[in-house]
C-alpha cells in the first residue's frame, strides 16, 4: 500500500481501516439521505402539479423505489467489472440510436423511441447519458492525462458519432447534454486549455451553420420565443409566458400548497413534467425555491467529495462528470422554465414526473456509491 | 513515484501522479465555481421574477383567472297612472344562436326546426337577424319565451349543435301593445351608431352588459333614467374559461320607475272611441300638464321591434299609407283650422281691432278691397246678421275671422299665437317632435322666398293655409286657453320613483284686459251648448259643461267656384276633423286635441270622439270592458262623418 502524505488522502485511508457497514453495502449514507430528502421534496410538489395527485404520486414514489434498488445494485459492482463491460455498453448504446435511426418509433415528429419486443419502449439515447461517460473515463482512465492530441481526437469521435446521430432524431437538449457528459470527461481529465479555446471558437463558427442547417424550425422558434415570448403570446410564446407568471407570481411565500392559480387552473402546460419547477415556485415561493437548489447543490458537492476522494483516475472522472451533469440537468430545466435558456426537454431531476429519468439517474447515484466506497486496491 | 508498467493493466495505478491529481484538483475545483456562477445565476433570476416583478406577475396570473363578466341591470318599469304595468322587464329564456361557433348553420337550423317546430317565416326572420352586423360572439336570439319542454330538447341535442345557447335574459315587455306604442315606444338592439354615440359620450360604462335601449317614446326619452346601474361579478375561470367560482359581486341598480299621468282606461276609451279611423286623440290634465290620453292610430306591436323586427313586417309598417309607424300625437302636422279661432279671437280683442260687442253681418263671402277672389264661408248663405265674438266661436263663423284677420294683418296674428305654443316644440318628454308651422311673413321669406299677400292673412285667419299644427300643440294651447294663460308644458312621466316631477311652466299670456278669456271661453261654452253651437248635438246630454271647438282642415284645395263635396272626393281626400276642448268650463280639469284624419268634419267625426273621452275622465266611465285591445286594423276604413 502506497502511503502518502498528501492531505487528500488522509479520509479514505481512515476509512479503509475502519469499513463501516454502508462501506460494506457500498452505500454512501449522505448521498442516499440527500437523494431521499429530494425525492421527497419532489414528491410533495408532483402531488400538487399531477391531475391526478395521488396516483401520480404513488407511481412516483415506486419509480423512485425502484430506482434506490437500481442504485444499490449498481454500487455493487466492482470497478474493474465496469471498465471492462463500459465498451459493451457504450457500443450497444451507439448500435440501438442507430437503430432508433432506422427503424425507431415516431411520436411527437421525432424518432426518439425504441419499441422492441419483450422490453419496454425506451429511448436508447436515455443510455448513453451513462454510457459515454463511463466510456471515455476508461479511455483516459488507461492512458495518461492529461489527454494527448491523440486520445482528444479519438474520445471526440466517440462523443460525436452518438450525439450527431441524437441531434439528428432530432432531440436536441439530449443530444446536448450527452456531449456535455463527453466534454465533462475531456475536461476533468485534465484537457489543455488550448483545446478548450479551440472548441469554443469552433462552436461559434459554427453556430451559425447549426442554425440555418442543422436545427428546425421549431428549434429555431424556442430560441426566438427566449428573447420575445409576447411575440406569439398564444403558440409558442404561451409555456414560457405562463411559466415566467406562474414563477413571477408566487413571490416569496408563495401561494401555497395546491393554491396554486397558474397550475392549478391549468394555464401553466406540462406542469407535472418539465414545468414542475414553475409549479413549485408559484405555490411554495422563492424559499421553496431555495431550499430546492440547496438540496441539489448539497448533492452535487457530496458527489464532488466523492469525486475528490476517489482513489482511481476513472472514478475521479466518472464521479465528478455524473455530479456536474446532475447539476447541469438542474441548470438547464430551471434555466428553460425561468426564461433564461430556450425551451429543451430536459426534465428537473427527480422532480419532473417520469420513470425513465429516475432510474438513469440513479444509475449514476449507484455509479457514484460504488466510487464512494471503493476499496483501496493494493499496489503489487 | 513507481512506473507504470503497462498501458493496459487496469489494476494499476500507474499514471495516479501526484500532477494528475493535481491537475484535477484544479479542475474540480472550476467546476465548483462554475456550479456555484450558474447557481447563483438561477438565484438572480428567480430573484428578479419571484422577488422584483412579483407585483407585476402576480397582476398578471390574476388576469389569467379573473373575468369580470357584467351582470345588467333590470331596466325600470312603466306604470300608468294607477299602477297599471305598462312595460317591464321579464325573465325570458332565449334560444340563442353564435354565429361564430356554429360550423353549419343551415344544419343547426334545420335540426332546431325539427326539434323546436319552427316555422318557416320565424326561420326567415331569424335568417334577416344574422345577416345583420353585430358584436363578435354576441348571440343572435332564434326564439324567446322557451318553455321547460323546449329548454329541455335543446340541452338533449345541444351536444351536436355547437353555437346553440339558451339564455336567461331579462327581456323587455309590453303587456299592452299597441295600446302605448306611440307613447312609450319601445327598446332594440343597441345599434353600431348608437355604441359609438355612448362611446363618445363616455357612458359605455353604464352600458355594460346591456344590450338594447330605448329607441323612442318614454323609453327613449327616460332613458338614463330607465337604465340602471350595470353590476359586475369577478369570476375564476380556468384556461378553457369554464367559470369556477364568484369571487366577488357588485349588484346591480334596478331602473327607475317611470309613473305616467297615461292610464289603460282612457286610452281604451280615445281608441274605443276613434274605431279603427287614423288620427290622434291628446288630453292634458290642465292643473298638472300631465298627458293622461295620447292615442295615434293606427298603431302597432312594440314588442315587435324588442327582439329585433324582420325585415318583412318592418316593411309592412313602414310601407302602409295608414302610417302606423307616424307618431300623429307629436309628429301629425295637420292644418289646425278653426281650431285656433277663439284665440284669434282674444288676438283680436287684446289688440283693440274688435270688442266682445262689436258685429257683423255674414253674407257668406268676404273679398278684399279691390279683389274680386271671394273667401266663403263653411256655410252657404253666410250666418247673417248679429254675428258678435261669442257667435263667431259658436257657429264658427268664418266672414267675422276674415275681416278680423284682414284687419289685424299676419304679423299681430303671429306674435299673439305665439306663445300658445304655437310653431314651438311643446316640450313634451317624448322624442320626435314636430314643431308645425305658424305662418308669418318672416317665415314664408325664408321657407318660399316668397312676399306676404293679404290673401295669406285670409286663408290665416281660418287656421288654414300654411298653418300647420300637432294634435298635442292643440291640446296644450286650448289647455293654456282653460287655464286663462297660466301655461305648462305637457309631460307624460308623473313621477320617477315615486317622486313627483314639478311641471315645468312657460312665461303666462297676460291679457290687457283678463275678462276677454270670458269672451273667448264663452264662446268655445256655446260651441256645445248654444242654440246654433256647432257641437251642441254631440254633447246635448252632457252632464258637465264643456268649451270646444270644432275644426275642419282641407287636405286638398278647393277651386274658386266649386262647392266642397265630400260624397265626390276621394276618401283620401276628404277633410280632416278637429276638435279641441276642456271641460268642465267653470273649474277646468281637462284639456283635449282630436283628430280624425279624412273625418270630413269636427262636429261630425272629432267632436263624438272627445264627448267619449271627456266622459271617461269625468264621470269614470269605462268603455264596454275589453280585453287589451286587438291590433287596430291596419286597413280600416274611414268612418265617414256626416253633419
């Protein structure tokens, strides 16, 4: 066992001395009383925001269950395990977008959905929120970093190939919050500030040609609604008008519990999914807000913790781009629905009603756990 | 630091160097601001709306919820003098059509056919409604007056008959009909003029919620008074607009309660009396000015115009040469004839042309010195010798006014009619008011650019030629003859509210010497009950004393040697009947104007008419009990009077 001197150290060491029984469990006590506080917060408000308060609420509260369960079983796996399969994952992932491509579902103008048989109908570009990241930080876990010309190119490709083919489904706001995902890895890696620079200037040169050539024309018009929504007050300008009232409305106190007017009267669409945020805001006030973004901020800086301790390259990686996309998912959905960001649909995590979302990202939690309570491995 | 041996263990730590750690380090620590930048980035924001422009939000999800929808006033009621519900306010269901929700209208209509047994014609109507302007969404009304049956049939199928609405409506009404249409006139749909007009005047508050108003008579005249006060509720609606709740309410002020001096009796009884022949019967209380008759036939169906009249029976009225829709009580020019001669009389008098002795002789004609044009007299042969003032009034003799006239000239003659109102709105609270004519030389320059000749002041003297009356010009100024100057100007509203109204009273005719109203009184007394009194067979059994006059107009001129004969004239053409009156002489209550158009005569066909009314005021007498009166007919023939 390498000792070190290095204060970073010192916590893990302590605790690898004394495992503890969540240690054994591979559960993190904090994340987990954190995750619990927040579902629960977020249960309490779907109550309010669901037509269907108390069913909506139920089947919640089980995708929530199950989701814990997936968490567990994925902090059992061992590191090492999920290097090896992380190719499998990520290639399955790549070959079911490029099947949704092919054959996918259309619903709502997009072909975002995979129906195969036996399984539910899903959307694979779900997968690859974990899939990538957990690809590239075995990539840069087995070579050094920061990442030489070479491994930036060949992890780029490997961001690239799914998102385009996302992008192109067209699900934007997925497809930009797994390149994100990518990008995070590429960042926490220890990328050169140079490439960082380079990227950005690439992504203003080529803002424009994504505007006229790559996004359509309702993408065009969630941008434009971002500026003047009272320019089209009764179509697409409408969410985000009704939003910005609902939020506007609440004050500091808010209106109350289910008082609700923007949500409860229906004004305020999609209050129970992506809008939840506004139902929020209306009945429980800048206070209820605030408390919601301490909770996620408590969350993303004990995955950043966790992150910090994590005695591999692939679970500093992986740990830290989960804690930051966890946040980045909070950004964006708070962001959209407050008027500061055009309208994508990205749900507010744990929050937002929908199954699907809790157990991707509990399967990062689970991921973040099993990087929590690692055990040091011994240096031959 | 030991070395990594290969590429591939991933059992190895083998790049884990103290660089690398510290370069992520770094990493994660930017991360960290930049997660704390794009908190507090969210924070601001949600500051700014929740904390900053809450005011503003919240004035505005309050909008999203809140209608304040009108609740309309229930207009006023009209009643008659003794509290008879001339025309009120009822609650009406309404089968409504909104044309902007209805995706076939020739489908709708023909269901609703089927299921309501619409006729055709009431189908054509409601066709004539629609293709009329109006306000977006404002419903069309197919039918009034639904019954529980029909409101139940139209909720089965509404379903599949999109834009079909029942509504309770407060609907006016007038449980008399045409007996009133003149007087009090009737509500319609508030036209785009009118909107504009209340719009102009600042006054669309008032109308909120109201969709009709008074378009002429008492509900015109009255109509701020009728109206109301508009109430309003706030409701919660949500995003469809289906209501949740009343949140608030401010009711509504009724109308005010018009009582009119008009009563059902007496109107029966002027109708009774008139029988289905065109003309007009006034009476003025004389102590009050109040119009307790005012009857213009034919008439028509005010509820009619309520809902909007078709463009069929619109026509109908509008087009009939009976001129039911012609208000004769205030808008009838009717030359007054002799009518105006005890007036002239006191003209005459005041003026020192003549005395209450002096007389003259009648051959029959008169001429101007100098003009061979003879002037006769109503009666072959003249009425001879002896004629003085009184006998004049009494037999009506026409000689004794051309010579007064001649020798007054038209402009004494003018300016003491005048201020009988003659020439004058009378200022009676109805709307549409004629003013007449009462000729004088400044008036023919401007109306014919044309001089004065003495045979004008002649044709004057007569009350024909160019004098032109309104039977309730004649009513107020034999009224202001039985109050021997005192004047008042006519009103039908009595009270508002219970509140008496106080008569309004023009400047009063002083005379030089006031025993000349006995003369002229005295005379119009004859009149009815004088040896050779023009009406004394019409009131022989009056048990009151009655002073009138009767009066003839000429509806067509007459050539110079040509005698008059009604048998040969057109019905058409036939002369108009005056009568004017108020009784009893001593302490006069009642002032009366009755035209019967083409009647041939006063004495024949206006005097009976007053006789009956005049009864009814004074002695109570009703005419034979009727239900409300049935339509006057339309086409109803002149009775011819004779002699």
């Amino acid at each position: 066992m390498r000792t070190s001197p290095d204060f970073i150290r010192q916590l893990p060491t302590t605790g690898a001395i004394h495992r503890t029984l969540w240690q054994r469990l591979h559960i993190d006590p904090v994340l987990l009383l954190l995750l619990c506080a927040l579902a629960g917060y977020g249960l309490f408000v779907l109550y309010s925001a669901a037509d269907d308060h108390l069913i909506a609420m139920e089947k919640q509260g089980g995708f929530f269950v199950l989701g814990v369960c997936v968490m567990i079983a994925v902090a059992q796996i061992n590191q090492s395990t999920l290097r090896l399969v992380a190719p499998v994952l990520y290639g399955l992932g790549v070959l079911l977008v490029i099947a949704v491509a092919l054959f996918g579902e259309i619903s709502m103008g997009a072909r975002r959905w995979l129906d195969i048989p036996g399984l539910p109908r899903f959307q694979p570009s779900e997968m690859l929120k974990i899939g990538l990241p957990v690809m590239l930080a075995t990539y840069f876990h087995e070579r050094s970093t920061p990442p030489r010309f070479k491994h930036v190119f060949w992890s780029l490709v490997m961001i690239m190939v799914p998102v385009t083919l996302i992008v192109r489904q067209p699900d934007l706001g997925t497809g930009l919050l797994v390149l994100s995902s990518g990008l995070m890895v590429l960042f926490m890696a220890g990328i050169h500030w140079g490439y960082i620079a380079a990227a950005i200037a690439v992504a203003a040169a080529a803002a424009p040609v994504m505007w006229f050539f790559v996004m359509h024309d309702y993408q065009h018009k969630r941008v434009l609604m971002l500026f003047d929504p009272e320019s089209d007050k009764l179509g697409a300008g409408w969410n985000i008008i009704q939003s910005q009232t609902a939020i506007g409305s609440g004050g500091w106190a808010g209106k109350g519990w289910q008082q609700g007017t923007q949500s409860q009267l229906n004004f305020l669409p999609e209050s129970h999914t992506d809008f939840i945020i506004a139902v929020l805001s209306e009945e429980l006030g800048y206070r209820g807000v605030l408390v919601l973004l301490c909770i996620y901020l408590l969350i993303v800086a004990r995955g950043l913790w966790i992150s910090w301790h994590a005695q591999e390259t692939f679970g500093r990686l992986l740990g830290s781009t989960i804690s930051i996309t966890f946040f980045l998912y909070a950004f964006v959905n708070m962001g959209m629905v407050s008027g500061i960001l055009p309208v994508v649909g990205v749900p507010l995590p744990l929050v937002s009603q929908g199954g699907t979302a809790i157990v991707i990202l509990m399967i990062g939690f689970g991921l973040l756990m099993s990087i929590s309570t690692e055990k040091k491995r011994p240096v031959y | 630091m030991a070395h990594h041996p290969s590429h591939y263990s991933s059992t190895l730590l083998s790049h884990n160097t103290n660089s690398e750690r510290r370069v992520f380090a770094r990493r994660l620590m930017i991360s960290g601001v930049v997660v704390v930048v794009l908190s507090l980035t969210l924070l601001i924001r949600y500051y700014l709306l929740q904390i900053v422009r809450n005011e503003h939000f919240s004035t505005q999800s309050d909008a999203n919820r809140i209608h304040t929808m009108a609740i309309p006033p229930a207009r006023g009621v009209i009643q008659d003098l003794e509290g008879t519900v001339l025309a009120q306010s009822k609650p009406s269901f309404t089968l409504e059509i909104i044309k902007e929700r209805v995706q076939d209208i020739d489908y709708t209509l023909r269901e609703l056919q089927n299921i309501l047994q619409l006729d055709d014609s009431e189908l054509d109507r409601f066709r004539d409604r629609l293709k009329r302007r109006q306000r977006p969404y404002e419903g069309v009304m197919l039918r009034g007056n639904l019954d529980d049956e029909q409101i139940a049939l139209i909720a089965v199928n509404r379903y599949r008959l999109p834009g079909v609405e029942v509504t309770a409506k407060l609907v006016r009404d007038y449980p008399f009909g045409e007996l009133f249409a003149h007087s009090i006139g009737y509500v319609g749909r508030i036209s785009e003029k009118e909107m504009q007009k209340i719009e102009d005047a600042g006054e669309t508050d008032n109308y909120y919620g109201v969709f009709s108003m008074g378009k002429v008579g008492i509900e015109k005249s009255y109509e701020k008074k009728l109206l109301g006060t508009p109430g309003a509720q706030n409701v919660e609606t949500d995003v469809r607009g289906r209501i949740l709740r009343t949140l608030d309410r401010k009711d509504p002020v009724r109308g005010a309660t018009l009582t009119l001096y008009l009563n059902v009796r007496m109107q029966q009884a002027a109708v009774e009396a008139l029988a289905g022949r065109r003309g007009a019967v006034v009476a003025i209380d004389v102590n009050t000015g109040g119009v307790v008759t005012a009857v213009s036939t034919p008439s028509f169906d005010p509820n009619l115009f309520v809902a909007g009249i078709s463009g069929k029976d619109y026509g109908a009225l509008r087009d009939s040469p009976d001129l039911p829709l012609l208000n004769r009580i205030i808008a009838g020019e009717y030359p007054p004839g002799s009518t105006i001669k005890p007036q002239l009389v006191l003209a005459g008098l005041d003026g020192g042309f003549i005395t209450p002795e002096y007389q003259i002789y009648d051959p029959g004609f008169f001429q101007l010195p100098g003009q061979t044009r003879k002037f006769r007299d109503w009666k072959k042969g003249g009425h001879g010798s002896g004629i003085n003032a009184h006998l004049a009034i009494a037999q009506s003799c026409d000689i004794y006014f051309y010579q007064l006239a001649h020798r007054m000239g038209i402009d004494r003659m003018h300016d003491f009619l005048a201020p009988f109102g003659l020439g004058q709105l009378t200022g009676v609270d109805l709307s549409g008011e004629r003013k007449g004519v009462l000729p004088s030389r400044e008036w023919k320059r401007k109306r014919f650019k044309q001089a004065w000749y003495p045979g004008d002041s002649i044709n004057a003297g007569i009350g024909q030629g160019y004098h032109l009356a309104t039977p309730m010009q004649l009513a107020a100024a034999t009224a202001t003859l039985a109050r021997r100057g005192i004047r008042i100007q006519p009103h039908l509203v009595k009270a508002i509210d219970g509140m008496d109204i106080a008569p309004a009273y023009d400047t009063p005719i002083l005379l030089r010497n006031p025993r000349h109203w006995d003369t002229a009184i005295g005379g119009m007394h004859e009149v009815t009950q004088g040896p050779r009194g023009t009406a004394k067979k019409v009131f022989a059994d009056a048990p009151y004393t009655v002073a009138g006059k009767t009066g003839t107009a000429q509806v067509v001129g007459i050539a110079q040697n040509e005698k008059y004969d009604a048998a040969k004239l057109a019905e058409r053409q036939r002369d108009h009947g005056l009568f004017v009156a108020f009784a009893p002489v001593d302490k006069p209550q009642i002032a009366i104007a009755v035209i019967v158009e083409n009647g041939n005569s006063g004495s024949g066909a206006a005097a009976p008419v007053a006789r009956q009314v005049l009864d009814a005021w004074l002695l109570g007498h009703s005419p034979v009990p009727t239900a409300i009166q049935k339509p006057i007919a339309l086409e109803a023939a002149s009775h011819g009077a004779e002699e």
